[in-house]
C-alpha cells in the first residue's frame, strides 16, 4: 500500500492505515519527503484521531526509545527525540548534528487530555547517564530554540506521531513528525 500525502486527505484513517502497513524503512523514507505543507495537514488531520497516550514514548524504566523525526525547518530538518522513563520520571532529548551549537533541549512528558506534551519548560532535574549532560533551555542560543517552548503532540497511527511547538503559549508554526523505533505498546 502506498502512503499517502496528509493533504490529499480529509480524514486521518486511510494515512493511519497505510503507515501501520508500511515497513519502519518505508515509514521513515516516506517521513524524510515530507514539507511544512503536508506535516501542518497531518497535524489538522490528527485533531480528530485517536488518544495519545505516555506508554507510547517509553519502554521500561532505563530503556532508551528513539523517536525519528522530521521537522518544517528549511535545513537541519532531520533528527530524534531519545526518551526514557529516568526513576518514574519521563524525560528526553533532541539528539541531532547542531547540539553543540543550540544545546540538548532536555525536557519532560506529561499528558494534556489526548494530547502528550514534551515540555522544554519543565526540565528533568535528574540526569540520566546515557543523555547529554543536563543544560537548562533559557541560557545561550539554547534559548532561542528551546527557551519557553512546549510541543503538543497527537497520534497519527501505531508508530507515528504528529506534533506543533508553542512558545509561551503561542503557536509558532513549525511542525515535526516522530517515528518510534521498534514496537509500540500500542502495536499488535
């Protein structure tokens, strides 16, 4: 089954569907083509989709789970978010080639109805050996991408999220798309 684009779609099941179908490597060749256009239209399609729950970021306490993702950016649009559950505390992040640059961006997960957040505002305080040294988000060029923002993320299908960021409550029109590697706690 071909994936299709989110903007030739009016509803999020048929792309749900398709990418539940589709092999990891199709799921992230078919992400790395996506522009600001079709990630806003998954976004729109995913207001209506199915509950988003924490279990889908993590594994067990300690395990590392890596989430590929795309962003709207012009360059520099490829990375992951690196989740773990540290001692009960969900914490992640931004692994990708300009870290030494803007920083980590450490955050936090917590649920917002069916939405999931990465709170880039409510750091982690206890760090976890295998991530970046923790570095707060409001110093340095940290805070020009990081500083005071929150994504709001919904689900697309078993291993497939959708997400927009918020700085202090406003959208900023930027877009990203995660992918999880290996099962979900939601996959069959």
């Amino acid at each position: 089954m071909t994936i299709p684009l989110p903007s030739k779609l009016s509803e999020l099941s048929g792309l749900s569907l398709a990418l539940n179908e589709g092999a990891h490597e199709e799921r992230i060749n078919w992400m790395r083509g996506l522009n600001s256009k079709e990630l806003e239209a998954m976004y729109v399609l995913a207001h209506a989709g199915p509950r988003l729950g924490l279990e889908h970021f993590h594994a067990e306490p300690g395990d590392v789970v890596i989430h590929h993702g795309q962003n709207s950016l012009l360059a520099f649009n490829g990375f992951q978010k690196r989740v773990v559950d540290n001692g009960g505390i969900l914490q992640g992040y931004n692994h990708q080639a300009l870290s030494w640059i803007t920083g980590p961006g450490h955050f936090t997960l917590r649920q917002d109805g069916d939405e999931v957040l990465f709170d880039y505002t409510a750091e982690p305080t206890t760090a976890f050996g295998e991530f970046p040294p923790l570095q707060s988000n409001t110093s340095g060029l940290s805070t020009l991408v990081y500083g005071h923002m929150v994504d709001r993320v919904r689900r697309v299908s078993d291993h497939c999220v959708i997400g927009a960021a918020f700085k202090k409550g406003k959208a900023m029109g930027a877009w990203f798309m995660l992918i999880r590697e290996g099962a979900s706690s939601t996959s069959n």
